[in-house]
C-alpha cells in the first residue's frame, strides 16, 4: 500500500490493534522464535493470529511432500504443548523438501499465519484453524530416516527405555514431562500457599532412617586407591573393620533413604516444613513400581497429629489433581485416550480397586512392623501411622505421627535392638523443647502413575535408574 | 452478657464483623494453632486482632519472670516469620513459671489477643502491637538451661555448624531458612512464568560431565562384601582392572557433577527446560564458597544462542532480587542489621568489587580452557561462553552456547584426548535433528550467599557436607 497523508482506514486500524494485542500473547521464551504453544495452544486455535509474521522452530513430527514435490507439509512440534503446528513449504523456497519431511528433523522458518482452506469434502481430519506459510527456511536439523534410532509409528514404552536421549521427542513421554512438570510445580505452589518452607535435605548421609541397610555407599576410597595403583583398595584394621579415616567424609557415608529425620529438626524450630528431593534404595526390585533412584515429598508439621497429616495429604492430593486438569487438560486427554493399559492384580491393591474404587486411608498399624519413630498409640499395640493407598498404584503416601516423648523413643529405640549413640542428636529434639509433630512421604512417581495411568515406574522419570541399568 | 431478645448493638455487630473477617486471615496450616505470622506478620501488627480468642505455640526466645513470679513474658516465635508474639503468663494459669522462661522450651497456650499498655516512659524499646494473654497452658516442652546446647547470646555460626540439628532455632539460620525458601519458589516461578519445563535430572551417572575426575562414585560392592564376610571386598580382573559386573548397576557409576548434558536431551524435544537438584563435587577444598555437596539451577534453551543465555541469566537474578524484597522484606532487613562482614580478597572478586560494585558479565573465553560442549566462535581460538561474577562472591553463574554442529563436537572432543563411544549419546544429539542451544548453571547457595551477605557457604545450606564432615 502507498504511504499517504490520510489516515488509516477502519480495516487498517483493526488489524493493528489486532496484531498488537496478540504480540503480547506470543511467549519467546528468551530465543528468537515464538513456542508453538502461544500459537496453536489458544482458544481460538491460533485462528486470531491469521497474518501474523513469525519464526517457528520445531521437530517434524509427520512430514509429506504433495503435489509432484512442489509443496511439503510438515507438523512442527517443540514441546510446548501436545499440539503441533502446520507448516507448509514452497518448492520455491526450500527447493529440496525431501530434507524436510523426515520425522525428528528440526526446523526453524520464518512465515505468515494464515487460516488454512477447509479439507476436502469426506475428509474426516479435523480441521486445522491456522498453519504457517513459510517465506524463508532458517535452519534445518537433518535426519537420515534409514538410521534415526526412533521408528516413526508406536515405538513401545520398553523400545524407547533403550534410547533415554531421543525418548523426550515422543509424544507420550513429551506428556508425562509436562505433567510432571506440572505436579512438581503445584506440589510447591499447595506447599507455599500453606506457609511451608521447602528445606532441602542432605543427598549424603551418615544417618539411616529405617534401619533397613539397603542403601547405596558413597565413597572415593576405590577411585583414589584405583589411580595410586593401590593392590590394597580397601584397608582393613586390626578389629576387622574397613577403615573409613580416608574416605571423604572419614566415615562410612550413604545415598539418602528419606529426610524425614532431618527435616524434624527444622519443623522443631520453623513449624512447618517440606523436602522435595530425590532417595534411593539399594533394592534388587524388578517390578514395575520400584526404582532405586526416585523423587520423594516429605511434609512435617509441628503443632499437629495424625488426623492433621491426613488432612493434609487429602488436601495436597486433591489439588495435585485439581491443578492437572486446570493447567494440563490436553495432556491429560492425551494420556486418556492412549494409554491405559489392564491393571495387575496385587494384593494391597484389593481396597482401593475392588472395594472403595477410590484412595482410602489405612492407619493405626500394629507397632512390631513399623519404625521406631512413630507415636505410639494408647493401647500401646499400635502406632499413629497411615497409608494412603490409590487404585492400580498401591501405597501413594506413607505417614505418621512422631513420637515426641523422649521417655518413650528411647525405650522403643532399645526395644527394637537399635544403638542409642547414632540417634542421640535425633533425641535431643525431644529432649530440649519437645513438640508434637507428624509428617508423610509421597512417592513422586507414584503420584505420576496415579495421574496418567502409566504401568511402569520407569517411563514416569527421565532417566530411570534400577538394578543393572544407570543410562547417561 | 445477658441474653435478650433485642439485636445486637452496634458495637458488638462491630466486633462480630471484625472477628469474621480475621478468622479468615488466620493461618492453621493443618495445626490447631495458628502462625504467628499471621499474627504480628500483619501491617498492623496484630493491632486489628484485639479481642481475639487464639492458640498460640512456638519456641520462647526470651523469657523472664516479673513482679516477684506472680507474671512471666515469653517471646514466643515458631519460624514463620523473624518476630516473636509476646505471651503474658499469669501465675494463676501456670503455677511454677520457671519451666515456661528457658530459651528454646515449646510452649503451646490458648489465650486472647490484647494490645499492651504503652511501655513506662523513658524506655526507648519499640512497644509491642499486640500481645497474648495466657488462659491456658497447654504443653510444655522444657528445657533445661544448664544443658541446653545453644548459648543465649550470641553464638558464632561456627559453634552452630556443630550443632546442625538445633541450629534452624536460632535467628540467623532461621532468616537464611525463610530466604533459602523463597529463592527456590522464585527459580521454580520465574522459569514456569517463562514455559520452561522442570525435568529431573540424574543424580546417580556412568556419565562425566565435564571429565573432571572428582566424583563420588556410588556403590553396593563394599557392603554386601562385608556383610558376606568377604575378604576381596573388591574383586579384581586378571586385566588388573576393577570388576564391576557385580555392582548394582553393572558398572562404575558417580553422583552427578551437573545434568546439562542429560537436560540438553530434553531441550533438543522440548525447547525450554530446567533442572533444579543436588551436584557434586569431591574436592577436597576447604574454602569458603566449595561444598561438596550443593544444588545447582540450570535451564537449557533451544532456538536459541549465548546471548539469549545471558538474557535469561540476567531477567533471572534480577527475578530473583525483586522476589526477596517484595515477599522477604523483614528477612532481608535482619540480614542486612547483623550479618554483614568484612569482605575477603580473591582475585576474580576485582572486577565486580572494584570497578563495577555490581555484578557483571565476562563471556568468550579461550577455547583450551573450557569444556568440549562450548561453540567454538569463528575465530577459531574462543568459544561462545560466559560467566556471571557478582560482588563478594565471584562465579554465581557459568554458561554457555553448545556446540550444535557435528563435525565440531567431534573433532573438539578428539582434540581433547577425549573417548568417543562415551558419548555417542550426546552425538546424536547433533546426528539426528540438531539445533541451536544454550544454558547456564547457577550455583544455588552462592545465590544465596549474594542474597544475604553470609561469608561461608556452609551455613546458607541445611545440611553442609565437606571433607571429613557429613553430620546427620
């Protein structure tokens, strides 16, 4: 349009108005390309940015090239949401499509918006509401569709454990990253909007929560030995103990099994307090619930007994799913729609499934199968302890009240045959301004199970870790 | 009052009002008793809450008996905020008061909120706004001062590192807990604000990120040996080396020194991610700013180049800044009162402290100094990286663009005598749909060191591991 002294006409003024308003509305994210997600992942379906300028970048999930290999269309996803963004190339501006249509090929083009023309009559596909007219191609990420270690159509869950680098480019890991995601987030949002402070725990320890001696050893006795051509890796005392005076921490040193005993010591001083942090368990397990590497929450509140960390735990679990279907509805469509698979059929699983169809709360349990640390109960049988068991998944949620007489720790320390000297700081919390307190661990992955409906453990963490397999 | 058939008078209809509306800004947080924050946390000081029947519980800070033991007032605090609750005890209530005054006793008491008379004149401390007049006791958790291990006045931060499991007690590491806490919820909103995704990334690796040596290696070997009373607790091959097919994960493996290589996986599929978990390092530094175990933050950006990176580094402290003085504002004016020292000499502090007094940016860095993963700038000679140096505590923050282009890579990581079947995973990265990226790592507790002025890095984290220390 010629410049002019007039002013713009009404068409001309909307439109701006129009594109201004959506400017603000297209997250770049601290790079040169708008996510796809502030295009495709509006109300509209992005209909309202109908000739807009953009650069897009993304990964080919469907690529074709149409028409004699004039035109190509490529479905460009880059993570931001489930959804992917049509683009169409001209022969006339990447003469050589082929390049671009390999799926897991990374694009990045600068183009128009436009709503695309209604699909032929018959043609069941739901309609795209905006694609994107490519003017220029920026970069192209090749692949060679004979080699890319990733099949284009339904790789299983168990393939892609095999190839934890490239699995993040599918779409039903891509789902499970956002939604644990999400729950991560929230579980710090539900914690925060409660006045918790997040403490984080020590990884390294040389306390053992459970007394139950499946834990890994941190150490750099072998190492170091190892590079002095050292025979002797391991030295050896006079008593037939391994001596431990030049190792790291100049003691015997383990990988955290829970840091429930160290947070008790902020919640006796801070009130309310949480972990968020990874535990391991040094477990020759090879069931589908089970990694020797996992996320665990670890609330404690002082001031509160047993019905308060249910109250709590209830709460926490329903805005974990609240927040899911608020923030991360089409993923959870997603996951809805493809992946449920039959249930196993585990014992503990009898109440929640076949009984109440829903979570239930067990608790009060016999004190001979619990940790020394639990309240005991009047009746002096049974410990404040409870369970919060979910259908398919089992134990979600493991908690209690703590017991905060120093009288009564110290016998049941004894009791159970466990030394006094190691816990002596933990009973200094009972000693010197003692308070009643509770607390609960969540199982992180098991709530990622829960959520989505994923049977194994392994596909709901990055990078899974478990007998005979550490990948990357 | 008597009953009576009339309405209420105003003035109760008044009173009912404001009680109604304080209810709702009274905070349990699954307790019986409310946060004391919500008490003197409030603009009035607790002023507007007069007349109100509560539940109180914390630790005393101070306390003393007055008027010949017929009264005794607590400063009464529970972490949820710097200042106390001044609690007014009345012998009547609880006839021996002396078990109320130690410093550290939990003292749990229902009474009514009050404003206190105004202070004798000629005393020049600030009055307090609201107090608490006791109706009921109702748990003491005593403290014996004579065996108390936390001196009254004053005790240095070192004498406190010997007594971790007491230590969130005191006013000092309580305000670094509360200001720990906000930076985390901040760095998990600034990058959720920002669509990035949160992944976890490993902490047990057969990976070495930057082939630095210093790793703690992980094992099983040792124990289950010893408890096999197995004299070879390490079995060595006739090739002379370590026998690792016995080990839990079937070979070597480390704690992780950072996840940028394993998040790049994600970022080249997702486009924008973060981790946000423990590193380590098994130096042997005795220094003021090294811990050998710490967390790191690092986002890694796809689409996108160094100086985006630097961007985002700077959008991000800043973020950051904004965040403590809006939400920790009493914290940080604590703080800024009684923990400031002299600042010590290391070289690398010049730049920041002397000529600019504010942090700064140094970025393309020769390439033989720097990790094989940098982008080698056109120059041949540099590689697209950059340091963030802040006053006082010099590195907070080190990134850098990637190497995105596969020849590059490989012939960088030949060049450094580099194996290259170790990562052949992270080649691919680079073979199948490779793309633009970058990140950056920032070393959470020198944050907070920034933040708060504290000089030893051992005492901004919960739990601080160092050569030969790992308590707890």
């Amino acid at each position: 349009m010629a410049e002019t002294d007039e002013g713009a006409s009404p068409t001309e003024t909307d439109q701006l108005g129009t594109m201004d308003l959506t400017e603000t509305c297209l997250n770049h994210a601290f790079s040169d390309r708008v996510l796809i997600r502030s295009i495709v992942g509006r109300p509209d379906g992005g209909a309202g940015l109908a000739g807009k300028r953009v650069r897009a970048g993304g990964w080919v999930k469907t690529g074709r090239e149409q028409g004699k290999g004039t035109l190509a269309f490529l479905e460009l996803n880059d993570g931001s949401c489930p959804a992917s963004l049509q683009v169409v190339v001209d022969a006339g501006v990447a003469p050589v499509l082929k390049k671009l249509v390999a799926t897991g090929t990374c694009v990045v083009v600068d183009g128009i918006l436009k709503v695309p023309p209604p699909p032929p009559q018959g043609q069941g596909t739901r309609p795209q509401r905006i694609e994107l007219g490519v003017e220029k191609v920026v970069h192209i990420g090749e692949v060679n569709p004979a080699k890319y270690p990733i099949p284009k159509r339904n790789p299983t869950l168990e393939f892609l454990r095999d190839h934890l680098h490239l699995r993040s480019r599918t779409n039903t890991i891509a789902a499970i990253a956002r939604i644990r995601n999400a729950l991560a987030f929230a579980t710090h949002s539900f914690f925060q909007d409660h006045h918790f402070l997040y403490v984080q725990t020590p990884i390294i320890t040389t306390s053992d929560c459970e007394g139950a001696g499946e834990m890994f050893q941190v150490t750099t006795l072998i190492n170091e030995a190892d590079h002095k051509l050292d025979k002797e890796l391991i030295k050896i005392k006079k008593d037939g103990k391994i001596d431990y005076t030049q190792d790291f921490f100049a003691r015997q040193a383990f990988l955290t099994v829970s840091g429930q005993l160290q947070v008790e010591t902020y919640a006796c001083g801070l009130s309310n307090v949480y972990t968020f942090g990874p535990t391991f368990r040094a477990e020759h397990s090879h069931t589908s619930r089970h990694l020797a590497e996992f996320w665990m929450v670890e609330p404690e509140i002082a001031f509160a007994d047993l019905k308060d960390a249910m109250t709590c735990a209830e709460a926490y679990v329903k805005y974990l799913c609240k927040w899911l279907l608020e923030k991360c509805l089409d993923d959870m469509e997603f996951m809805d729609d493809g992946c449920r698979h039959p249930i196993s059929s585990e014992h503990e699983r009898y109440l929640t499934e076949v009984k109440f169809q829903k979570p239930v709360i067990v608790y009060n349990y016999p004190k001979g199968i619990k940790a020394f640390y639990m309240r005991l109960n009047d009746d002096l049988e049974t410990v404040a302890a409870m369970d919060v068991l979910v259908p398919k998944v089992g134990e979600l949620i493991g908690g209690s009240q703590r017991e905060e007489r120093y009288e009564v720790i110290r016998e049941r320390i004894l009791e159970m045959g466990m030394p006094l000297e190691p816990y002596e700081w933990y009973l200094d919390l009972r000693r010197y301004g003692t308070v009643k307190h509770c607390g609960f661990g969540l199982g992180f992955e098991r709530m990622i199970l829960f959520a989505t409906g994923i049977d194994n453990i392994r596909d709901v963490i990055p990078f899974p870790r478990y007998p005979g397999r550490a990948d990357l």
